[in-house]
C-alpha cells in the first residue's frame, strides 16, 4: 500500500515542484489538485479495506473454528509474503535503503 501512495502523490507533485518559479497561485491550485486525487484514492483503499474485512468476518460464521483458524493463518501467510516480496521490489527498484 505504500508504494501505492507513493506512486498517487508523487508524479504530479513531483512535476509541480519542478516549477517553482512559477506563480504560487498556479502551483498551489496543482498541489491542492493531486492531493485531493491522493485522498480520493486512499478512499477508495479504505473502503476496499472495510468490504474486505466485512467479507472475512461473514466467512468466519460459516467455517467450523479449525477452518476459521486455517483461513487466518493462510491470510496472514499471504500478507507477509506480499509484503516481503513488495520490499525486496521496491529495493530492487532503488525506492527503498535495506
């Protein structure tokens, strides 16, 4: 999700302030611009985030308590892998020092 954020702020923020020497009014309405973008997109991240968790609490109902634990244990085994394998990328990638 980091990256994610990275990549939504960075590239318009990154040509606005390339322009430094142009009016402040112009880049301040650019900056307000990609940040509202930013938030939008964090939004949706969240939302997406929440029907997730919902989604997870309604399967838990219907599995028996060792199926329920299986299924923990799975999620959290595919959460640290997505993880490690987003940090050795971004290392790859130069975004990120070890």
């Amino acid at each position: 999700m980091a990256t994610l954020q990275e990549d939504v702020a960075d590239y318009p923020l990154v040509k606005i302030s390339s322009r430094v020497g142009e009016s402040s009014s112009s880049s301040s309405k650019d900056v307000d611009e990609a940040l509202d973008a930013h938030e939008v997109a964090l939004g949706r991240i969240l939302g997406d985030a929440d029907v997730l968790r919902l989604s997870t609490l309604k399967l838990m109902e219907i599995l028996t308590p060792l199926q329920a634990v299986d299924l923990l244990v799975a999620s959290k085994k595919l959460h640290l892998s997505i993880h490690e394998w987003g940090k050795r990328r971004d290392l790859s990638m130069g975004k990120m020092q070890e």
